[in-house]
C-alpha cells in the first residue's frame, strides 16, 4: 500500500484567474512539511485542495492510495483533517464538545458522540498537555488555547493526515514555538503526516523536515530544509536581501540585508555563536 500523500501537476484557478499551476508535491508518514511564501502565493488554496475541499480543474490528489476526485467526503475526512487559518466564535461549548465534534465527520445522520469519543477525545488532550483546558468554555480561553483545542479537534478526526493553514496566526512569540513543538512531535511519536502553510521563514528552518517554497502560484524550490533554506532562495522567495546566520548548536536565522549590504557583500561582525553566511 502506498504511504504518503501525492500532488501531482495541480492547476487550480478562480474564474479562470490562475492560483496553482503544475503543482508537485509528495509527503510521506512522519514527515513535516512546510508549504512557504508570501501573502497571495497560493498556499491556502494548495491546502483546500490537498484537503478535496477544492477540485483542481487538472492534476490528482491522493492519500494512502485514495483518489480524493472520487472519493465520498466521509471516506476522505477519516484520512486527512484541516485546522483553517481563521474561526469564528462558536456557541458556548466547551473545550472537550469541540474536540468530540472532530468525531461528527464520520457519523452516520443522527449518531450522537458517545462515551468513548468523550474518552478519546480527553486522550489527545492529555497528549497534547492541554487536559486542564476540557472543561472550559472555547470561547474565553486565548487565542494559543483555542489553537490547541483545535489541533486536538483535527487529530481526533483524522491523526493520519493534518493540513494546518497558518497555524501560528496571531499567536504570540512563546505560543507559537508551543504549539508547533506539539505538531513536531506528533510527525516524531505518532507518525502523523503534517503539511503547513506559513509564512516565518525562521519558525519554517527551525521546525520543517522538507520546504515547498511557492510564488505566484508555483514551486521555486522544494526539498529537505536544510537544503532548501538558503539566503539566497529565501531572498528570492521574499523579493528581499536576505542573510543568513548559522547558530552554533541551533537552526539557523534569517534576516532581510541592512541598506545597502547585499547577500554577497562582505561578513559583518557577529555576536559570539553567530556566523554570517
């Protein structure tokens, strides 16, 4: 049986104005990849179609094998789950109901989640270190909270796949490395097979396997990150001067040039443990 999740010469366009064009993209189990680029590069509408939400006009989508074109939507939603960029309010459910809704995407009409969804559901949670969070109202918690409620609510839907569309937006600088330090290590513990959009090129180096850089709509560069990420691409991708700082013992960092120093220009002092390159 095939493993992984394939993309392969996907075309998608909006009343025939292009967004995705020959797209190749191949994910296998446990890996992290990251879906790179600028506001308008195509990265959310490459994520609705890996998630069938969306039909690409040419090329195929498939999952373990599945053909996402011909399956029925409840077949594909036991494979792959999605965390949206944006949510609204939702009524005044609690932490562990909105996690249990993972479960409703593949109930018959009219099933009601039991107890052992209920058990489950407190299972991620706890693997999460988020338990504390499952009796509290999901509209009052914080923005990180809710990211994590529901991240738990995707795993417990489909843990296999997890397609995350900016899945640090509007966190704070402590709950981004915390919410992508639990994705990281569902991909090493669980095997799950995570695609994220982003657009933090530093949180992308620290944190992705392998990189999908896309512009206007197409790969400029694909591969394992540490082959990927490099000033020059990263400043290609961005349109901006870009240096890179290699951390002793760390992933690196990147950073748009001063005025007036190009990527190629000279090596200016550092602090100790930073290299310039």
């Amino acid at each position: 049986m095939v493993v992984s999740l394939v993309c392969r010469h996907l075309h998608f366009a909006y009343n025939r104005v292009p967004v995705l064009s020959a797209v190749d993209l191949e994910v296998q189990a446990g890996e992290f990849r990251v879906l790179l680029g600028r506001n308008g590069s195509g990265k959310t509408t490459l994520i609705y179609c890996l998630a069938g939400l969306l039909r690409p006009q040419q090329g195929t989508v498939t999952i373990d094998g599945l053909d996402l074109a011909a399956a029925p939507r409840a077949e594909i939603a036991q494979r792959v789950s999605l965390v949206p960029q944006e949510h609204a309010d939702i009524f005044p459910f609690r932490v562990l109901d909105v996690v249990v809704m993972g479960r409703t995407a593949t109930f018959r009409f009219a099933q009601r989640p039991g107890p052992e969804d209920y058990l489950a559901a407190h299972q991620v949670l706890a693997e999460l270190e988020a338990e504390a969070l499952a009796e509290r109202n999901f509209n009052r918690i914080s923005g990180g909270e809710r990211r994590i409620a529901l991240l738990a609510r995707a795993i417990l839907q489909a843990q296999n796949t997890l397609l995350l569309d900016e899945p640090t937006n509007h966190l704070d600088f402590n709950n981004q490395y915390r919410l992508l330090e639990k994705i990281k290590r569902l991909c090493q513990e669980k095997g799950t097979r995570v695609v994220a959009s982003m657009h933090d090129p530093n949180l992308t180096a620290r944190y992705a396997d392998t990189v999908t850089m896309l512009s206007q709509g197409r790969v400029l560069a694909s591969g394992p990150t540490e082959t990927v990420m490099t000033a020059r691409m990263v400043g290609r991708l961005y349109q901006t001067p870009t240096r890179r700082v290699d951390v002793k013992g760390g992933t690196p960092l990147f950073a748009p040039c001063t005025p007036g120093q190009g990527m190629d220009d000279g090596k200016p002092e550092t602090a100790p443990g930073l290299r310039w390159t």
